[in-house]
C-alpha cells in the first residue's frame, strides 16, 4: 500500500513514511492509494479479541512492518487499558454506546494514541533518530498524545491548546505531566487558533525539516487507521447486523472520517449521523452545501468548539473524484474567504450521511434522561451524538453511538445536568493538587517556533 497527499505533490509514500510524515509537506493530508474491500472477510472476524481484530483490519494499509512488529505494538498499545474488551458497546433499550474511554486518559484519542506512540518509538529506535512532535488540542488529543509520547527518550512532544477553553480536568491530564520531554503551551485563542498555528509551522518546511516536525492530530493518517478498528469490533459486539446506524459526535471529521472508510472497506453501515453543537459548519454542509467558517461558539462540549475541521479535505478528496486540483482550489478558496459554496448535489451524491445539531440545554437535558431512566452517565460530547441521533435516527435498524469521553472529565456540564450527583473517576482525582507546568504565549507563529527552538531535541 502507497499513500499520496490529497493536493497531489506528495506520492509514493509507504506508510511508516506516511506515518513520521504526519502533514503532507504540500499542506495536505495523506490518503491510501486504494481502500481495501473486506467485505468477504467480517464475518470471519467476529469472535477475535480486540489486539487481533485491529491487526487484520489494519494490516491490508501496512507494507511496511512485519507481521510481528505489527503485532507487538498492538499488543503493548491496548495494554494500558482497564476493559479487556478496550471499547465495549452498552444497550439501553434500543440505543448501544461504543464506550471508547477506557484508556489511561479516558478519551476515545487514547485508542489511536496509544498506537502512534508506539509505532514512533519503534521505528526512531530503529533508525537512530529523534522526533519533536507539534499537536494542537480542544481537550482530549493533549492528554492523550501526552500519554502516549511521556518519557520516551527519542521524542518531544509541543501541545498547543486555547486557554480557559478546554476544561480543567483536561487541562490538568495535559500540565501535571512534568516530564523532561513535555511542553504545554497555553494560546491566549480558541482551538481554530491553535491548529491553524500549527498548521502554518508545518508549513514552513525548512524549520520543519531543521528540527524534525511530527505529527499526532487527526491530520495523522495512522490516527483515522487506528480509529476504524472500533467500528468493526462494535459491529461484533451487535452481533453482526446486515445493516445498522452509527451516530458519531464530531468536530474535526476524523473520528467519523474513520466511520466513513470503515463503510468503504465493506462494514454494513447504512447512515453515519454527523453530530455537532453550535459549532455547526459540518452538520450546515451536509444539509444544504453551506461550508462557510463563523465565530467559535464556546459550549458545554469543547471538544467540538472547532469551525474548521481538518479532516474535511480527505473526505472532499474522494467526493471529488480524488481530483487533487479541485481540492486545492477549494481549500485556498476557503483559506482566503472563509467560505466554500459548494452545490449541494456534491454532498447529495453521498447518502452516507445525516445530519444535525444541538444546543447546550439539548445536551443537558439528554445527560440528565440517561440518568434519570438508566441510571447511567453520558459526558456532553456523547449527549451531542445522542440527541442528535434520537432526532433523525429512523429507529428500522440498530442504533449505535459513539462515547468519547468518560463524564468526569467534564465537571461544569456534570454539575448542570445532575446538581446532586458526584462524578469522579480515581484516574482524575488523583490530579488534584498536583504541580502543574505551562507555558503561556499570544497566538503568535514566531514565539511558539522560538519556544520549540530552544527545547527541541
């Protein structure tokens, strides 16, 4: 399997390349040269763990590695999680949640962090080298990227995130962290500043090189590899319906991204229901055409505070006929105005997905319905997806969601939602307290680029 950039200057990559490569040095983002179709194959899976599920849906993407160091950095990578099954589905009636919080930093990102990780550790040992790694964050992917990368000798790792805008817990995942190799920089900016400064780093691809860049966003393409697996094993999980529906909350497009090359590859989804909050720009595209950036609405699911979402342009790449000039000029044009009017037949042409959004008290209220009927707790993020969900689901087929977070880790919405329950996990609580370390700067290109100067290894 080769990989080439969505804007066509980048080819022939094999994926460890790939991988070390992160961002296409052309300001795209990689893509396989094809999907594989496994169709003939899920039913064979269906009883296999969760390590051996996730080799064989990997392995067709992966020349590269052999089969036994692939398998070795699978196993180490679902080690650290405390669910033998790593991400188990939960049935409430006739609604079932993907719990993808069980990692050591209880955010669905640890699944393919943990994996990233690793394989950097691998393939810098093997080849003698070092790695800074640039990432930016709207809460969970700095934890969890941290996690992943904290005392490894070959790599340092630079987390960008937007001050007062993640909450504190995840915050504190992220600056408690007081390793040699971590550095956390707090952006007086939103998200949308943070990647986009990331992004024109990136670009600058004499420092990129001078200092060895990485990657572990979404930009990543082993981060959508390693998220497609859970698709797969939740379908196991359902016993293998001919059909069903996967409701994703989504602000970045990688994790439902991961969803749409699942379906790709053969897994019998018929709808992925995209779900956003206020930050509505991609549930707006899906339903009209209309993807044009407004101001960040700060909710009470932060993770989602994103009006430009990165992985958008591989999704446009392959609704374009993988025309990597049409996709050029519709992210410059986006660049330049803020807005793309895309006709809407080009979204008609994919009946995939559906689309909607809901507002802060719609979230409230779903997590205190999920208690107060279940007994059981929904993080903000979740309860986007669900309400969502509920709303256009046409209830024919099963109903999966996505939980991305554990619901501890988002105290303010917690409290609103259930004003006399206390949820905690011991992983958090151990938190409190603790010395924090961070560096705070302006949303300015030339002081973060002096900053990763003066630590890079």
């Amino acid at each position: 399997m080769q990989y080439h950039s969505t804007r066509g200057q980048v080819s022939r990559l094999k994926f460890v390349e790939t991988a070390m490569m992160g961002l296409a040095s052309d300001g795209g983002l990689m893509v396989p040269q094809s999907i594989p179709d496994v169709s003939d194959k899920c039913a064979s899976w269906k009883r296999l763990s969760y390590e051996a599920l996730a080799f064989e849906v990997m392995r067709p993407f992966i020349s590269d590695l052999p089969e036994s160091v692939l398998k070795n950095i699978i196993e180490k990578s679902y080690s650290t999680f405390e669910d033998p099954l790593i991400a188990p589905v939960r049935s409430l009636d006739n609604l079932h949640v993907l719990e993808l919080f069980h990692g050591p930093t209880l955010a669905f990102k640890d699944i393919a962090l943990q994996f990233l990780g690793n394989l950097f550790d691998f393939v810098l040992e093997k080849t003698n080298s070092n790695l800074n790694i640039l990432g930016a964050t709207s809460g969970d992917t700095g934890g969890a990227a941290i996690a992943g990368i904290k005392g490894k000798k070959r790599i340092n790792i630079f987390v960008l995130y937007p001050e007062g805008k993640t909450s504190r817990l995840q915050e504190r995942q992220m600056t408690t962290i007081i390793e040699d190799n971590v550095h956390n920089i707090c952006l007086n900016g939103s998200f949308d500043d943070c990647q986009s400064l990331m992004k024109s780093v990136f670009s600058d691809l004499s420092f990129r090189k001078k200092y060895n860049l990485g990657a572990v966003n979404s930009v990543n393409w082993v981060r959508i590899l390693a998220q497609i697996v859970y698709y797969f094993h939740a379908w196991n999980q359902l016993d293998c319906p001919s059909n069903f529906d996967v409701a994703v909350p989504t602000g970045n497009f990688g994790n439902i991204f991961a969803g749409y090359v699942a379906k790709q590859m053969g897994l019998p989804i018929r709808h992925l229901i995209l779900a956003t909050n206020s930050n509505d720009i991609l549930a707006r595209f899906f339903n009209s055409g209309d993807y044009s950036r407004t101001d960040v609405n700060f909710s009470e699911s932060p993770a989602m505070d994103i009006q430009v979402a990165s992985n958008f342009e591989r999704y446009l790449f392959y609704q374009l006929d993988k025309s990597s000039t049409k996709v050029s000029q519709v992210m410059e044009d986006f660049k330049v105005t803020g807005t793309v009017s895309l006709k809407s037949s080009w979204s008609e042409q994919d009946r995939t997905f559906l689309a909607g959004a809901a507002s802060d008290m719609e979230t409230i209220n779903t997590i205190r319905y999920f208690h107060d009927q279940y007994n059981y707790l929904i993080d903000p993020h979740t309860a986007v997806g669900i309400s969502v969900a509920q709303r256009i689901h046409q209830k024919d087929l099963p109903l999966l969601c996505l939980s991305t977070a554990h619901p501890a880790k988002f105290d303010r919405a917690m409290k609103a939602a259930l004003p006399n329950e206390i949820v905690q996990h011991p992983i958090l609580s151990r938190l409190e307290g603790l010395p924090e370390r961070k560096h705070s700067m302006e949303v300015d290109e030339n002081s973060v680029k002096s900053y990763i100067v003066s630590r890079a290894i």
